[in-house]
C-alpha cells in the first residue's frame, strides 16, 4: 500500500509540473506573437520572452527531473515487490500453524484403513484432499518462509512413530516447497505460491519412498501399501501419481475458497 501510494503522489506531482509548463509554454507564444506585432518598446519586450522562455525551460527541466524520479522508484518498487524472504513471527502465527497440523494429522486417520492395500501411492491417495486443503489453509494465512517446513517438522514428529523414515521424506518435501515458494514470490507472498506449495507437498514423496524402499532397503518387511512403493507396473504407477497430484489441486482450490469464507472473521484476517 505504502508504495501505491508514493506511485500516486509523484504521477499527482508529474501531472501538475506538466500543466505548469504548459502554461508557460503558451504565455511563452503568446508573448512572442505580440512582440512581433508590436513595434514599439522592442527591447523591453525580447526581455520579457527571454525571461519566459528561462522559466519554459527550467519547467521543462524540472518535469523530466520528475520523470527520472519517478521511473527509479517504479524500478525500485518492482524490484522489491515482494518485500523480505524472511519475516518475523507471532506467537499467533506458531499457534496457528500447530493447530492445523494437528487438525490435519488428525484426519490421517484413514491410513491404517489403507497400509494393505497393494497399490503404489495408495496412502498418499487417501490423504491427498485433506492434507491440501488444510495446507492451504495455512499458507493463506500464515504466508511466512518456513510455515511449510515448521508442518512438516511438526507432522513427521508424529509420524515417526509409525515410519521413521516418513520424518526425513516430510521435511525433505517440505524443504523443496519452500524452495519453490521462494522462486515464485519471495517466500508464500502470493495466493500462486501457497496453492502451487499445497499441490506438490504430498506428491514428492513418492520418488523419495520409491528410492527407499527400491534402492536402499529393497528386502525390508513393510506392509502391502509400502511395499507397492517398491515398483510394479509403471503404468499404474503413473496413473496413481498422476491421481494424487489432481486430488492435491483439488483439494488446493477447496482451502482457497474456504480461506476467503474464513478471512471475514477477526482470528485468520492477515
């Protein structure tokens, strides 16, 4: 707002320079057309017009100055458009965050529903709208760096229980969103960079528990869902990714309309 409103005053002091040398531009003509006409008193008046014309000129001067001004504020505006990458937050902010992740760890409880179910990305299928939406949610409302990572620290705490490997896949994924975020607009500046951050959460954890499980520890006793992760059939694992990525867009554009129904309320207004 501060620099839309730095923007209107110089366009306000541009516009009103301009008019003045217009002004002075046209007493500049009239002047010279009736000293032409006029004979008499011929030096008093080429003083005059030259006295005009200084001050045409200064006018002029002081417009492109303006000018100059003006573009070297735009750039600078430009160029910091999106403010600092890191912000400092409120107590409220951590609050927040905690709450939602817990929310959102709490709606995970479908996952013991789907542990034997052989199909490669079964239990990000499961977990992909709810996860997202409530993502969502909070990127919308907390749009700091580092909101996506404090989650995934939070949430791969919890689940490090059930997985100890499901600790290094989330903060590794929630790493590589904040990466993202920051290319796109300095940290989750911009509605794009929370919903882009929000749909690609889930999904990268796919090639990490795929390399784990394939590469790294192939012979490992796990359950059906995990042990899909280990290969199979591409095509079906294409599409189940492919699937789990819709469903996290999905899910995205549910949290951003219920972000605009919950931003008329005083607890999530930025």
């Amino acid at each position: 707002m501060d620099n839309k409103e730095n923007m209107n005053t110089i366009t306000k002091q541009l516009l009103q320079n301009a008019e003045e040398s217009q002004n002075l531009l046209e007493t500049y003509t009239k002047q010279t057309k009736k000293t032409n006409a006029t004979e008499t008193n011929t030096i008093p008046s080429r003083s005059t017009a030259s006295e005009e014309k200084k001050e045409s000129l200064e006018a002029i001067h002081t417009v492109s100055t303006c000018e100059n001004g003006t573009s070297q504020v735009a750039s600078s505006v430009k160029k910091n458009k999106y403010g600092k990458i890191f912000e400092k937050w409120s107590v409220s902010d951590i609050v927040f965050l905690a709450i939602i992740t817990t929310i959102t760890l709490l709606t995970g409880a479908v996952m013991p529903l789907l542990i034997n179910v052989p199909l490669f990305g079964i239990i990000q299928l499961g977990l992909s709208l709810q996860y997202s939406i409530f993502i969502t949610i909070a990127l919308l409302k907390v749009r700091k760096t580092g909101a996506m990572l404090f989650m995934s620290v939070i949430s791969g705490i919890v689940l490090v229980f059930m997985n100890p490997i499901m600790f290094l896949v989330l903060v590794l994924c929630g790493l590589i969103c904040e990466g993202i975020a920051i290319l796109i607009s300095r940290g989750f500046k911009t509605t794009l960079a929370c919903i882009v951050t929000a749909i690609l959460y889930l999904p990268l954890s796919l090639p990490f528990l795929h390399i784990y499980y394939s590469v790294l520890f192939p012979k490992a006793e796990v359950g059906a869902a995990v042990a899909a992760m280990r290969g199979g059939n591409i095509w079906i694992n294409l599409g189940m990714s492919v699937a789990v990525i819709a469903l996290n867009a999905l899910g995205a554009l549910i949290g951003y309309f219920i972000s605009k129904e919950l931003s008329k309320f005083a607890f999530y207004k930025k």
